[in-house]
C-alpha cells in the first residue's frame, strides 16, 4: 500500500480523513470551530437524513406532489467534471420521499464533495457556494465554485533508505534515476491522482532491478493554502537485493513443464530484474500455448537469496481460426483468413497458415514453428506464395525456407536459409526471373528502456547473407545495416533518428529474386511517397534496385501520457549504383497514441518530389 499525508497549513485546524485510490491522506482546513473526523460527520449527516426524513415521509399525504429538483454545476472546465462525478446530491433526484429537511442535509454534504474534488484538483483556496432556486420549475440546486490558483509544487525530497546504501555507487545512480523519473517536479500543480502516480512510479524504478521487495516508508505533502504550494517528501526502503529461485509452474495439461523451462529469460541464481519476467511473459504468450499467462517473483524478504517465480498458466484451446477485415495506407484493403494448431503431433509442433489478400499484394504463408529449445532458440520452417502489382511491377514469389532465431530480445541472432524462384514483369518492359538458394545470418542489439515503446536507446540491427554458386542463377552477396536512436530532450519530448541502407553486390538485378532487391517508400520507410514507389525505373514501372538509403529525424512531444505531436522529415531511395542515391525528402506533422503493442502513428507528409500530401498509418516499430 502507498501510504501518505496531506496537510494544510492554517490556525485552528479542522482535520479531515479521504481515502482515495489505497492512499490515505489527512487533510485539514482552517475554521474556527473544530471537528472529529470527516467520516465521523457524514455519518452524522446520514443518520440526520434518516431522522428526518422517516417522520416527514411518515406524515406526507399521499396526495402531495413527491420534492423533486435538479442540480447546476457552475464552475471552470478543470473542476467541473470532477465536481459533478463525486455529487451523491445528483443520485436522490427523484426519490420518492424527499423531504426540504433531507434536501438541506445533501446540500451540505454536496459542498463538502466539492470541497473534496477541487483540492484533488489541487485548488485548496476555492470558495464553495450552494443554494436552491425556487423560482425554477422543477427548483435548481445551483453550485458555484470559484477554485482560485491552483497549488503549485514548491520542493520534491526523496530519501533512500535499506540494505541498497551499502553500495554506494548504485545507491547513487538510484537516486538520480528517481529524482531523474519523478513525475511531480517543481513547479508542477499539484493534484492527488498524480501525487499517487508519481509515488508508484518511483517504487516501480527502484524495484525494477534487484530490489523487489522496495517500498514506501513514509510520504507526505505539506500543504499551504496562503502561498499556494505544495512540499512533497518521500522514503523509500530498498528491501535486500532479491535473486532468482526456482520455477513454481501450474496450469500444464497438454504440455511438458520443459516447454515454459526454455522460455525462461533467466537461472536460478541471477539477479532480480523486471524486465526479465516481462520479456518471460511476452515468449509464453508468443508461443500460442496459453490463454492465460501470469509470472510473478515472491517478494517475502526471507526468501530474497532464491525467491521462487509463480508461472500460473491457463492452456489455449489447440486450433483456431480468425477472419479479417483491414485498411493500409501503404496497401489498400485488405482481407484476411488465418487458421492455426498450436500443438499439431501433442508435443508443441505449431502450424500457422495465412491467407492475405489486399489491393496490391496477395499471399499465402504457411509456417511449422518447433517448440523451444535450450539454449534458448526456435527453429521455424516458413512457405510461401505471393504476387504483388505495385508502381507498375507485377511479381510471382515463391520461398521455402529454415529460420532459427535466439530468444533473448536484447542480444537477438538469427540464422536461415531460403530458396527464393521470382517473376518480375514490369509494364512496359521484358519480364524477367530469378532463383536463389540464400543464406543469411542477422543480429540484433537493443539498448533501449522499453522494447515496445523506447522513450531512450538504441537498436542495431545487421543482416548479411549470400546466394551460391548452382544453386542461384547468379553469385551475390547482400547486406542490410539498420540504426534508430532515441534520446529524451525534456520529460515529454523525445528526438529520434533513423538511418539504415542495404547493398546487393552482383552484376545485374536481373539474376536476383525481386524480395531480395530494394525499394523504399511509404508508412515506415520515406514518408510523403507512395508504398515501394522509389527505385530504379524499368519501362513504366518502379523495379527493385541494388542499392537503398534512407535517414529519419522525429520530433514528438506528449501532450499526455497517452498521446502526442510530432514533426518530422524523411530522406531516402532506392537506385541500382550507389551515385543514383539522389535522395529524395518527405516531412510533416503527425499525432502519436502509445498503445500495448507499441506507437500507433497518424502521419501527414508532403513529399518534395512529387509535391503531394499523403496520409499514413502505423504502428509499432519498424526493426
């Protein structure tokens, strides 16, 4: 439980009790009269209620009209909503046995409500004023509140306490990182549910390596109504260093335990870290198994030296089938039937097919995936059949191929080999085809604080493969370097860079399947341009060149936690020599929504080249 205080400074001092969200905060105003506890009046308010109203209610004839009223809300558009959430006064409306003595009593009661609503606001200077118009029909309960300036956050301490202080150098770094993260700076207003916010925030950054157990001590904020600010303080224990025990799994029916052992991201032994469990829910969840994964570490400080890890697990049914409907920005409409058996021989082997049809590509994949392995790896074996009509070029792909890829998101290799047999048919020109047996190996290495939503970071990611002799119509090499870079300017403004470019090193595109060749343009690659609309020309058609190129710089600033603007400008192209990488640029402006499964982007850019304006859609990140 987070616990904290908040007290106002004045003389003659009434206290108050709220409870709002597991936080418990006292309160207390100036008057000069003095009051037990908060609760203690409105229970005295509902017990009057009830004095009132039973004898009144009793004595009513049954031939006079029930007390009915309405209620007005008169207030700034910061408070306002708030106010009229936390009036029970609205509730009573058309209760049938109303009396005025009873409509008295909520009245009071609905300004202390307000009262309650505007200082979680964080106005604690408002004036609250509450009177019934009889001249209206049904008689308006009109509430008018002036909040005043809002309370300001005037000084923030955070004290590190526990076993953490013994080093000192990460004791350290923890500070500055919650001092750093803290979500309720100076200068801030101050309000409760953010006061709350940035409390489990701070808890959350110290357990998230090492200290499970971190908790709040004490909290408080110190109130002063007269000068309108707020001083915040916090203590945080450290609890003592946790490390990894032993699996505690439950919920196998159908699979051996030795399938969610291989998913594991850590050993017994190492130390606690959060993204570890997290990374661990992400894998079962991938797998397809289960429908229901929860994985959590006990948190008991005996049990710190080897703290088991609860896996509770509710088992997928094996096959299911799913139906779709979409729209791209990058390839139109799209329909879409899937079917998939996570456990086809009942020892985890999993069959995926997908059949996609959109405007401008059509495909079949149908992929076996095998359980995991240890060390911890995946061997899949896709196929596929594709045709595509994009900027003139009409392709018929085939591929049938091994992929084996590591688990660990952070430090990700991955091997395969495909046989790729292309037919490129561009209008205007003579068609073309290709076969390759190619091989290839990539790594990936991610730095960056969140693997779906980075905010600070960097992701490398190379790829370089090779088609070899008789088995490819011709010998090449190719080779893919990507590059993004997150670096936060301010608490709600980030800047990111982009850069990445591939090469195929062969004599002619001719002897090259076109999936292995590069276009670029669209949603994710060059913005302000048509999907694949960048590359060398053939006849009337956009084909696939040897070389590709293209930068990024973004700009985004979150309004609020949920959503924010960006600007950006793109540069890129695709060429069959690297001296026909003119560059061309897109730029605009964009509104960004974090989700679960990453940033889902609304862009509009206008392309230099073409001097159109173009909407994208996208989410997720690119690599």
């Amino acid at each position: 439980m987070l616990d904290g205080r908040i007290r106002n400074i004045r003389p003659f001092a009434r206290c108050r009790s709220i409870r709002v969200a597991q936080a418990h905060f006292r309160i207390c105003r100036s008057t000069h009269a003095s009051c037990g506890d908060g609760h203690l009046w409105r229970t005295f308010l509902a017990v009057a209620s009830l004095v009132c109203c039973l004898p009144a209610a009793a004595a009513q004839d049954e031939a006079e009209p029930a007390l009915r009223y309405r209620v007005e809300v008169s207030a700034p558009s910061e408070v306002r909503a708030a106010v009229e959430r936390s009036l029970t006064l609205t509730h009573w409306q058309t209760y049938s046995d109303l009396t005025p003595e009873f409509l008295d009593l909520l009245i009071a009661e609905a300004k202390m409500q307000a009262t309650d609503a505007v200082e979680a606001a964080g106005y604690f200077s408002a004036t609250i004023d509450a009177e019934v118009d009889r001249e209206t029909a049904p008689p308006t309960v009109k509430i008018r509140i002036q909040p005043g300036l809002p309370t300001r956050i005037t000084a923030v301490n955070i004290d590190l306490t526990g076993p953490l202080l013994a080093d000192v150098s990460a004791a350290a770094r923890a500070i500055a990182e919650l001092r750093t993260g803290w979500r309720l700076p100076q200068g801030a207003i101050f309000q409760q549910s953010a006061w709350l916010t940035a409390k489990a925030a701070a808890v959350r950054t110290l357990s998230a390596e090492r200290y499970a157990a971190a908790r709040i001590v004490t909290s408080e904020a110190v109130i002063d109504p007269e000068t309108r600010s707020a001083r915040l303080s916090i203590a945080l224990d450290s609890g003592p260093p946790f490390r990894f025990g032993a699996l505690v799994i439950s919920g196998l029916a159908k699979y051996p335990e030795d399938i969610v052992r291989n998913l594991a991201t850590f050993a017994p032994g190492e130390p606690y870290a959060a993204e570890k469990l997290d990374v661990f829910v992400r894998r079962l969840n991938g797998t397809g198994y289960f429908a229901s994964t929860q994985v959590a570490i006990e948190t008991d400080p005996v049990h710190a030296d080897s703290a088991p890890v609860t896996v509770r697990l509710i088992e997928a049914p094996n096959k299911k089938i799913s139906t779709g409907l979409g729209f791209s920005t990058d390839t139109l409409y799209r329909a879409q039937l899937t079917y998939g058996d996570v456990n086809v021989n009942g020892n985890g082997l999993r069959f995926d097919a997908d059949l996609r049809a959109e405007a401008k590509i059509q495909r079949v994949v149908v992929r076996f995936t095998l359980p995991p392995q240890v060390p911890a790896y995946t061997d899949s074996f896709p196929m596929s059949v594709q045709r595509t009509d994009i900027e003139g070029l009409r392709t018929k792909d085939l591929m049938l191929g091994w992929r084996r890829q590591s688990a660990d998101p952070r430090d990700q290799t991955a091997y395969s080999t495909a046989f790729y047999y292309s037919r490129q048919m561009p209008t205007g020109a003579e068609p073309t085809q290709a076969h390759a047996l190619y091989f290839e190996i990539g790594r990936t290495w991610r730095t960056i604080d969140d693997l779906l939503a980075p905010t600070t970071g960097s992701v490398f990611n190379v790829q370089l493969g090779a088609g070899p002799p008789g088995a490819s119509t011709r010998v090449f090499g190719r080779g893919i370097a990507q590059f993004a870079w997150w670096l936060p300017i301010d608490r709600t403004t980030q800047l990111e860079l982009r850069a990445e470019g591939g090469a195929v090193l062969v004599d002619s595109r001719h002897d090259v399947p076109s999936p292995l060749l590069f276009r670029t343009g669209g949603d994710t690659t060059v913005r302000g341009y048509a999907f694949d609309s960048l590359g060398p020309r053939e006849g009337n058609a956009t084909v696939g060149g040897r070389y590709y190129a293209l930068a990024s710089a973004e700009i985004t600033h979150w309004l609020a936690p949920a959503w924010g603007l960006a600007t950006f400008i793109d540069a890129g192209n695709a060429a069959d020599e690297p001296r026909g990488l003119k560059p061309v640029y897109g730029y605009g402006v964009g509104v960004r929504v974090r989700t679960p499964i990453g940033p889902f982007r609304v862009d509009i850019a206008y392309g230099q080249e073409t001097k159109q304006v173009r909407l994208h859609l996208s989410i997720g990140l690119t690599f």
